[in-house]
C-alpha cells in the first residue's frame, strides 16, 4: 500500500485534513500514489478536486478550507465567517456561505451557498494558515446584515469592535462605498451603526440590548463603557452612563458578579464611586428577558430623578 510522503501529510494536519489535488502534486504525491491512497480510502473527494482524509472530522472548518481549495477566489462570508471569528447570536444552518466572483460556476454541493458578487476590497479578506480565507471582522458584521435581526445585528457590531480592537468608524468605512438603493440591508447596517450609543465596544449582548431599549425610550446623553478613577479604587469603566448626571448602569449577566469575590468587587467600586457623586444602578439576570420592559421603566424613572435634581 503507498503512502502520502511527510509533506503532504504536515499539509493535511494543518489544513484540517483537506487538500486539493494540484496542492498534492506540489507536495510531492505522484500519480500512482494519489491513485492508491485514493483506493485504499486515505483521501476522500469531498469537492471536485479537492480531498479529505478520515481520520481528521470533516467539520464546519474543514468544509470551509475545502471550498477556499476547490475555488481560488472564493471567500468564506455570512453566518460561516461569523462563527469562524466566533460571533454571537448566529443561526447554525450547517452551510458553507461565501462570495465569489460575478461571472463564476461555484461548486453545486447542496452544503455550499456562493454569493456571486464583485462588492468585496482585498483589504477585507484574511487568510488564515490553515487555508481559510474569510472576510474579515469589519466586513463579516456587514454582510450579516442579511442574515440577522436589529438587535442581533447591533450586538454583533459591537462584538466586532471589541474583539478586534477598532472603533466605529472601521464598520463606517467597510459599509459606506456600497450603500445604494439596491441594497437596503446596507442602509439598515448605516442605519443601526448611527444608532449605537456613543463610547466604547459593549461586552456583551444584554449590554446591548439594554443600552438599545434605554434610546428607544428616549434617554439621552448614554454612554457606552464610561473610563472614571475611583479614589480607594482604581481606573474602573461603566457599561452604560450618564456623564451629566453622574449616573452609572451596571449590567450584571456574568456569573461573576454572583459569586461572592464579584459582589465584593461591585460593592467596593459602587462605595468608591459614591463619594464622588456617582449612583449607580445594577440591573441582575432577573432584570432581563421577560422583565427588560419593566427595568427600562425603572430606570427612566431614575433618570427623571436625577434629571429634576440636577
């Protein structure tokens, strides 16, 4: 029986157990070879052209290599690259979505989705090692205004920013060349990132959804992730405040602030934002879901309080 020389095999353990047939020639496999490894089940064509080897899972990024192998321009997008970098709130309809260019045949295999389009730069493509090639975070947010709801598209727009480290104004500059009337999903990706509340990246998606529901109701001068030295404390952040009133929001999904280490930390950093004329307000896993109504309510009232005082 042949066997795969040791470049090929270092491939296939890189890539997922995928190769494509032209990768296999330049890593040294001769035709007599490829034709026994194939016969023996050692590699499996999964596309036209491209293999894969059992013993390693064809899984969802398995898949994804597969298609970057079979189509040389093609790159992993939608809901696909989304859970490549791990975003939240996501459909998992198990299919490889991509874009390819205009005038291209993509693969028929009933697991892949192309999107024919040429509206897509180079500076919005990232090539991983293992020969994924996706959109990039920006850019991934902005296709995904497609696929998901407001709320889930504004919580992933804010996942984007805080996990690749860049602000607003990065997501502008992907969706602006392509706004028209003939992609309506862009103008509500324009329309939403002009609705974020001001500040830093949300951490997490009740952050966003409660930031949201507070602007709906009509409070104004919210801010996002809010930098304040605390004295006796240190340099701490807001999740949601109101500068002007000196007024913090606290959203406490993590079970951290559960445990009794995270309710001591809160309280010490409530105590120590307290003598400078801050209050803060916590708002608990039972303060959401069904109950969020009621708890912007609260807080509204809250902030005529504080508004009439001040």
């Amino acid at each position: 029986m042949a066997h795969l020389p040791p470049a090929a095999i270092d491939h296939l353990a890189t890539h997922h157990g995928v190769a494509s047939i032209a990768q296999l020639r330049e890593l040294g496999v001769s035709e007599h070879t490829f034709r026994d490894v194939r016969r023996s089940g050692q590699l499996i064509e999964v596309l036209h052209g491209v293999y894969h080897h059992p013993v390693v899972p064809l899984d969802e990024a398995a898949r994804c290599v597969a298609v970057c192998a079979a189509h040389q321009e093609a790159v992993i997008s939608s809901v696909t690259a989304g859970r490549l970098w791990g975003y939240r709130r996501l459909p998992r309809d198990r299919r490889i979505h991509g874009l390819f260019p205009p005038a291209s045949q993509p693969t028929i295999a009933r697991w892949v989705v192309p999107y024919r389009t040429a509206a897509f730069r180079t500076e919005d493509v990232v090539t991983r090692g293992d020969g994924i090639r996706l959109t990039s975070r920006a850019r991934t947010a902005f296709d995904l205004a497609r696929a998901l709801s407001d709320i889930d598209l504004l919580s992933v727009m804010e996942q984007a920013m805080h996990d690749g480290a860049f602000g607003a104004d990065t997501l502008w500059d992907v969706a602006a060349p392509w706004l028209s009337r003939q992609r309506p999903w862009a103008r509500r990706f324009i329309g939403l990132l002009a609705q974020r509340v001001d500040g830093g990246a949300a951490e997490s998606h009740p952050e966003v959804v409660v930031g949201a529901a507070l602007v709906v109701a009509g409070l104004v001068g919210l801010e996002r992730q809010h930098a304040i030295e605390l004295p006796g404390y240190g340099r701490g952040r807001f999740d949601l405040a109101v500068p002007s009133l000196r007024w913090a929001i606290e959203v406490d999904k993590h079970p951290t602030h559960q445990e009794t280490d995270g309710r001591r930390s809160d309280l010490r950093r409530d105590r120590a934002a307290s003598t400078v004329g801050w209050r803060v307000s916590r708002i608990g896993p039972d303060g959401l879901g069904r109950h969020l109504d009621a708890t912007v309510q609260a807080l509204l009232a809250t902030y005529r309080t504080l508004r009439a005082a001040a």
